[in-house]
C-alpha cells in the first residue's frame, strides 16, 4: 500500500504518461564513467520536482504526497523537501513564496493555521490537475508515513517570504519546531541534512539539534560560501547545478565539508552533475539518475 495518498487518477498518470513518453524522442545520453566505489545518494528534488510538461512529463505538484511517493518508488534514496512555518507554528511542506501560485489559497503559509493550510487542494491549472488531487502536507505527516523506511531526508528551511518582513526573527521557533517533531520521530543522523541560507539559523539548530548535521546552501559566489561554510563548521554545503564542479568539490572534500547539489532535470545535466562527484544530488530526474548510479 502507497504511503501517501492514492487515487483513481494514477493508473490513468501511469498510462498518459507511457503514452508522452513514447512520443518523445529517446534520451541519447550514455551513462558516465564513475569511480568504482562512487555511491552518490540520489535525493528527489521536492519528491519528483516541479511540474514540467515534457522531458519527463511531471504532472504531481512538489513536495505533495503523490510526488514524494512517486520519487521513492522509483528508487530515490531519500528526499528533499521544502519547509514554511505556519501561523500557530507548525512545519508545512510548501515551496513557493505564495500560496495562489499552486493551490487553491491566498496569501502565505505564514499567514493561516495548519488546519486551515492541510485543507487546500493544489491547483496546477492545465493539464496537471487532470492527474493530481493533492493537498498541502505537514512535515508530521511525512515523518509519520516514511519513520518504518527511514529514508535519507534533506530540509530546505523557506524563512524569508513576501508577508513578514521579520520572518528570520522567527528562526527560534524554527528550531524548536524541528526539535520537537525529531523527538516525536527519532531519525537516524546520518540519513539527515537540514540546510538553510540563513546563517545565524546554524547556531539556533545546532543548540536544539545537537548531532543532526547542517548544510548552508550558497547560490552565488563558491568562495565566500566555502568560507562561511567552514566557518559555521557545517557537515555539507550545497551548491547550485550552476556552481558544483569537479574542482569546487574537490576544494570542499579538502575542508572536510560534504557536497550536495541540486537540479539536474535532462539524463544530459544529470551525467554533467556526476562528473563533479558531490556526495548527493537532489535531482530533478530520480530514474535518469538511477539509471546511471549503482544501488548502495
């Protein structure tokens, strides 16, 4: 049985999504030459990413639970997932700033009661909702549907939005929240990565979170982050498909930092992302990736 919530429309998902596939041209990209004793984790971006019309066909809305199911079934290591606060300060799975962008709600997560939030239907307009009936989840809700699996989970803490201008000055209550729930579900520390760009965040969690490791996320500019990076004595830092390379990696195992990286949709930019051996790739094509990386 699904650990997420299953409905009349997946073996419908299943057979469209056959059919685009088999219209689309094939993938021409061979698997790359890889250390013999290279295992990067394969992490599902969001659970199988953000909604794509072809290239794969990805209709399931990120972070919901058809998404997240769908990127374990097809042998994802584990998951990232993007977190917001709600009002009465409970841990939503939710990435975009604002709620109209992908469901049926207004405004931010910040700005209702879980209660309110779990109530509302993921709205993806044309064709998507053909093939999705989701609704918002709580970080609670994965924990208790993934604790008997225990799957690698990667959390993207979403402090900075539109309707609170003082959202970092919630970062106490963003550790506690973690906290709390991490007791509630014991996880192992190993199969954990909890990142955020947010640096002062680093030492709110680590004082709540003793021995769970911490990633800082850079985008832009590799030395600073690697300086900072080390500076906050991170377990990881994780870099954009822009940023990773061979070299930067390379610099980043030297500093005693894992490298995790993120994106990565055509079997192309998936074997590119393996070139620069990170120790993880939240990927955004959980079967190419597979394809090309042997099981642990």
């Amino acid at each position: 049985m699904s650990l997420f919530s299953a409905g009349w429309f997946r073996p419908l998902l299943k057979r469209v999504g056959l059919g685009l596939a088999l219209l689309l041209p094939a993938a021409c990209t061979t698997a790359p030459t890889l250390p013999a004793n290279y295992r990067p984790l394969v992490i599902g971006h969001a659970g199988s990413a953000f909604l794509t019309p072809i290239n794969p066909f990805n209709p399931l809305p990120p972070n919901s639970g058809a998404s997240l199911q769908q990127a374990l079934d097809r042998g994802a290591d584990g998951l990232e997932v993007d977190l917001q606060l709600s009002q009465d300060s409970v841990l939503m799975l939710y990435h975009d700033s604002r709620l109209e962008s992908l469901t049926t709600g207004q405004g931010c997560v910040s700005e209702q009661p879980a209660a309110a939030l779990q109530q509302l239907q993921y709205r993806a307009g044309w064709p998507y909702d053909w093939f999705q009936e989701e609704k918002l989840l709580t970080l609670e809700d994965l924990l208790r549907r993934t604790q008997g699996q225990h799957p690698h989970l990667h959390f993207d803490l979403h402090q900075s939005e539109d309707c609170r201008p003082d959202a970092y000055g919630r970062a106490a209550v963003w550790a506690r929240a973690l906290a709390r729930l991490l007791k509630r579900y014991p996880w192992p520390p190993e199969r954990l990565l909890i990142l955020t760009t947010h640096q002062p965040t680093l030492a709110l969690l680590r004082r709540e979170l003793p021995g769970v490791p911490l990633g800082l996320e850079v985008t832009e500019d590799f030395a600073t982050g690697l300086q900072s990076a080390k500076a906050e004595q991170v377990q990881a830092i994780v870099l954009s498909k822009d940023l990773v390379s061979l070299e930067n990696t390379q610099q980043a195992h030297d500093a005693g930092l894992q490298v995790v990286t993120f994106g990565g949709r055509s079997a192309s930019t998936v074997k590119r992302l393996l070139s620069t051996l990170p120790d993880a790739i939240e990927t955004d094509n959980v079967p190419a990736m597979r394809d090309m990386v042997p099981r642990q």
